[in-house]
C-alpha cells in the first residue's frame, strides 16, 4: 500500500472513530415504550390471568370427577346387569330360609290354582291376556337364560324355561314331578325327592326353593294379578325373534342410546392438532408500501387446542385452550429498483424491499358450547356430529378474543364400559382476525385439524 | 425478592446474571444502559432512521435471546456492540443482493482539493459525516462502519460479510475515495452557502 494511501486510510480512521465509535442517540419515547412492553411481559406461564384461568379450569375438572363419582354412588340399579341381580337374588337358596313367612303365600298361591285343572292359556282371562302382552319385554330376559348362572345360584335349566316361556299343559301338570329326569344339583335333588308327589298341596313347607319361582308365577297367572317380579314378563313371540337376530354388539350400543335417554351428566376431554389456514389482509398506508406476502410453509403453522367440560342432553359446555401459530412473509418497498433485461428489448422493473419474516404464536382461552348428534349407520357403525360456537381471548400481549364456529364428523368408538372415544375431521372458522407486528397486517386464523373426544361416564 | 430491591445498584456481572435468568425488570434495566448506544450504532449501519429503528429493535430482542451465551458478564459493553453490528449487517445482507456486496462498482479516483484528508474531514461535524456515510451504498457503507469505526480487520469483514480479503479491500477503496468526494462536494456547498 502506499504510504499517501495509507496516510489517508489512517486520518480517516482517526476522525471516524473520535466523532462515531462514542456517538449514541437515544430511541424515541414510542421504541422506549414498545421495548418495555415486550421486556415487561412475563412469560405466559407466570401471567395472573394464565394461573387463574388454569385454576378455574382445574376446579372445572375436579368439580366434574366429583359430581360424575356422585352419580356413580346413588344411581339405583337400572337397566340389565341391575334387573339380573335382582332376579339371582331373589331365588337364592341361601337367603330363603332366613324368610319365615316365605312358606305361607306359596301355598295360598298354589291353593288358588283349582285341583285337577291344568293351567294353559285357555284358562287366562282377557285381562290376564292383556297383561301379558303389556308386560314389558326387555333384552335382560337373556340374563335369565344363562344357565350358567342360574345353576350357580341353585336353578335348573328347567326351571328358566319354566319361568321364561309360556307354561303348558305338558310342563305343569299336578302330580308330577317337574324336575324328574333332569340333572340337578345334589341340594336340589334333595329337595325333589322330599317333594315328590307333592305337588297336590302335601309338604308345601318342605318344596324346593328352586320351584318357588314357578308357583309364584302360576298364582300370579291364576289371580289375575300382575306378578310382582320386577322387568320380568311374557315375550310376545316376535319380541323373541327380533332379540334373537340381535348381535352383542349392536345390542350394547341399543342399550347405550336407551340410556342416554337418563340425561346423565358426561364428563368430556378433548384434544385437536390443527393447521391454520391464514387469510391475510393488508391495509394501506401512506408512506410506505407492503409487498411480496408470502404464506409459510405447513409445519410453522401447526396449532393445537385442549379442552374439558360437561355434557348434558348432547349439549357440552367446555373450557379450551387454544395455541394459534401464523407465520408469513413480506418486504417494506423501497425507493430501489431493479431493472432485468429480457429478449427482444423487453424490461422487468422489480421494487426492492427489506424482506421480513414474521411467526406469531397466540395462546388463547375460552369458552364453548358444542350440540353432539350421535347415529348410527349399517355401514359404518356409530357417528357423531359436533357443531359449536367458541369465544377465546388472548393470552399474553394481544388484547380481545376471537368468536369461532367449528365443525367436526365421525366415528365413535366404546373403549370402556363407561368411556367413548370419538375422532374424526375438524373444521374452524373465525370471524376475528390476528393483528401482526406491523398493524397494516391481519391475518383471519382458520384451523383444519382432527378432533379427538373422550367421554366418560356414559355408559352406566 | 432482596435482589428486586437492590436491582438500581446492581453491577454489571449482576445484571447481567439476572437477564441471563430472564428477569424483566433486569432486562428493562440492561435495555437503559445500552439502548442510546446500540441505537447509535444502528444508525451509522442503516441507511434511514426507521431501517436503524427496526434494526435496533430486532437487535435488542436477538441480544436478550443471546444472553445466555455471554460467559464472561465483564464484556457485555463490547459484546452487545458485536451483536447489534452482526444483526445491522445481517439486516441488509437479506435485502442487499451479493452482487452489490462483491462489486463491481464503478472505480472512484481519489480527486482531493487538499493534500490533508484529515483537514478535510474537520471541516465536518458528525451528523454530516453521519448523513454522507449513510449515503454511501450497502455495501460501501458496511465495510467503511466495520473497517474504519469499529476496527475490524479485512479478514474479519469478509467472514462477516461472507466475501473474500480481496473483496473487501477494493470495496474500502471504493467507499473511501466516494466519501472524499461527497464530503468534498459538501465542503464547496458549504463555502458557497457563506
């Protein structure tokens, strides 16, 4: 280098760093205030209104577990297992004795029934007939037929068809022995043998408790009065073939809609992974222009939102919290242009800009009020249908909420006895809008995601 | 809490220990200490005060990210300074297209009226050698802020800048002999204002 140059090089750099290397300029009030409300803002996690909404939430779920526990400990035995115990309960050779009286209406029962007559349907009044056909058929009659067990509760397989067909002339007959030929437990082989021939009257006191259910059912019959065993009946005949072409499975899901019916409260989960599908707008302003949006790629945009709540009638109340992520891409104009050659004397005159790129992430909480439909398809099983309303508000430095309308179709699965899981396809739309760092940009948040609903406690 | 209470007389290694904790209120007190002097260097980087303003306040949110990194809390004068420039240059190599930054810009002879270069540059005060700097080109403009003030050798400016040694020299050159002229253009108008 020469020394001239050098010289020059070395003058510059003195005076350069004497007036610049020191030289400071405070930032405007407005960058002041911007800069402490950045540096002010806790993190989301130790933001008041974030703890109390968390707070409220927690209570939210503790409040549900308790109140579905509540109902779990004074729901009355309903529906089939509860009819089924009853009925086992009723027969049970080990609590008969403990009845002292129990004796004493068997035989006004079997007194009532004339000597030497058979009992068939000729014999029922119309009345009696109307009651049978009024009596009220339900699936749980297959719980008395399991004869396995019955036998564990000291039945016969006679003795349930007994109770659970129409008595004719060949399964009631006075004198003989229903029980004769059948295998039987050796307690009720002994108790046979003490009653045998007796069915005429003699040594009623000493008769099986496993007949006991039968002569209740005949003087109920020969009376004209409505047996006092409660869910038990006479199937009409195509009650009995439509139950039988019924499936488990669908016969649980008959079951659970009918006790859907009961309006039981239901305690519900959800979880939704979303993308958001930005709708940006860009307003102008004078002084300076904004160019070349560009909408990020799909990972950047990636959401979720959970939420808790009740359920009632198919109306469900729940508490959400929503993570929203934008991210786009834009340059401010400048006063630059860039002029390309092309063929055949043709220009392309491009505006430089400063790019800038700009991801966001708001945290919203809110509350939402959803219908449920659940049907049932042949093809496709169990389906559900949400549609619902949402008002979030922001977490964090953003102020106000966003009101949505979402939308979510699928199926429905049992998991548990008393937990149904419910996924399918999910469907956002907000009527309010993201303000970016630059005001002039808006961005309308639309979320496409897949709905994963738990529900617990309906099945009871 | 006692911490909170002292915050006023923290020293340096101590503030800078509770912004590496991400404590706001030290956060708010490191950002008085260097926000005159990060936004003078903005402004010498930027070509307009929005562009510094911009710079500054992406810088300053870049340097809160980056605490954590500063082992030694002593340098943190020299260490903000290094990280403002690096998000200045950084800021203008997104809009700033390489070809600009590797040249060819038109060769400026050194025409000077004076023999003394540093009389020259006295006739000026520093916002008018502030305001010609800021007129140069990006690239001028960067290694003149790099070379000549913030004392960076060539073989750091072309890491930073991502050119060759040979590069950068040629581009000083340049950006040197177009200062003179402007600021000697100033120095006739300034004689014809009188």
């Amino acid at each position: 280098m020469k020394p001239f140059e050098e010289e020059i090089n070395d003058a510059i750099r003195r005076k350069l760093q004497s007036s610049l290397t020191d030289f400071e300029r405070k930032p405007d009030a407005d960058m002041d205030h911007k800069m402490y409300q950045m540096l002010k803002k806790a993190p989301y996690w130790k933001q008041p209104y974030m703890l109390w909404g968390l707070v409220g939430l927690l209570l939210f779920v503790g409040a549900g577990v308790f109140i579905y526990k509540e109902q779990l400990q004074s729901d009355q035995p309903v529906g089939v297992a509860a009819n089924a115990r009853q009925s086992v309960a009723m027969i049970d050779r080990k609590t008969l004795p403990e009845i002292p009286n129990l004796g004493q209406p068997i035989v006004e029962a079997y007194q009532g029934i004339p000597n030497g007559k058979t009992l068939d349907n000729n014999s029922v009044t119309e009345k009696q007939k109307a009651d049978r056909a009024g009596a009220n058929v339900r699936p749980n009659i297959t719980l008395l037929s399991d004869t396995d067990k019955q036998q564990e509760a000291g039945r016969s397989s006679a003795h349930i068809k007994e109770v659970n067909y129409p008595i004719d002339q060949q399964t009631i007959k006075p004198g003989k022995n229903l029980y004769a030929g059948q295998k039987l437990t050796p307690e009720a082989q002994t108790d046979s043998k003490e009653n045998e021939g007796d069915i005429t009257g003699k040594g009623v006191r000493k008769r099986s408790t496993s007949s006991i259910e039968l002569l209740s059912l005949r003087s109920t019959l020969a009376n004209g009065s409505k047996m006092n065993l409660p869910e038990i009946g006479y199937p009409k005949s195509e009650d009995l073939a439509s139950f039988a072409r019924v499936k488990p499975d669908s016969l649980h899901r008959k079951l659970y809609i009918d006790l859907s019916a009961l309006k039981k409260m239901t305690f519900v989960f959800t979880v939704t992974p979303f993308q958001t599908l930005q709708q940006v707008s860009v307003l102008s302003r004078e002084g300076y222009r904004i160019q070349n949006v560009e909408l990020a790629g799909t990972l950047s945009t990636l959401g979720y939102k959970f939420g808790a709540g009740l359920q009632k009638g198919g109306f469900q109340l729940l508490v959400n919290f929503s993570r929203i992520n934008t991210h786009l891409n834009y340059a401010y104009a400048s006063a630059e242009f860039k002029v390309v050659e092309k063929p055949l004397n043709d220009f392309e005159i491009k505006r430089l800009g400063v790019v800038k790129s700009e991801s966001k992430s708001s945290n919203l909480l809110g509350l939402g009020a959803k219908k449920q439909i659940d049907f049932t398809s042949r093809q496709l099983g169990w389906l559900y249908t949400t549609v619902g309303v949402e008002y979030s508000r922001f977490l964090g430095q953003n102020s106000g909420g966003l009101l949505f309308l979402n939308f979510s179709s699928g199926k429905s699965f049992l998991i548990h006895s008393s937990t149904n899981m419910s996924v399918g396809p999910y469907f956002e739309y907000s009527f309010g809008r993201i303000k970016a760092a630059d005001q002039q940009i808006t961005i309308g948040p639309s979320q496409v995601g897949l709905s994963i609903q738990l529900k617990l406690g309906q099945d009871k | 809490m006692k911490l909170f209470r002292s915050k006023s007389k923290l020293g340096l290694s101590e503030l800078v220990q509770a912004c590496q904790k991400q404590d706001s209120r030290a956060q708010v007190l490191f950002y008085d200490r260097y926000k005159a002097k990060l936004m003078g260097v903005c402004i010498r980087y930027a070509r307009t005060v929005s562009e510094a303003e911009d710079i500054f306040q992406e810088g300053m949110l870049k340097i809160f990210q980056k605490i954590t990194e500063l082992k030694n809390p002593q340098s943190a004068d020299s260490w903000v300074k290094t990280i403002m420039i690096r998000y200045a240059v950084d800021y203008y190599n997104q809009v700033t297209r390489k070809e600009n930054l590797q040249g060819p810009y038109e060769d400026i002879p050194l025409e000077l009226g004076t023999n003394d270069p540093e009389d020259l540059l006295n006739k000026f005060e520093v916002t008018v050698l502030l305001e010609t700097i800021n007129e140069l080109p990006d690239g001028y403009r960067l290694v003149i802020n790099l070379y000549f003030v913030d004392g960076y050798t060539h073989a750091e400016i072309a890491g930073i800048l991502g050119i060759v040694e040979g590069t950068s020299r040629s581009q000083l050159l340049r950006g040197r002999n177009l200062l003179l002229k402007k600021l000697e253009q100033k120095g006739i108008k300034q004689y014809e204002t009188f």
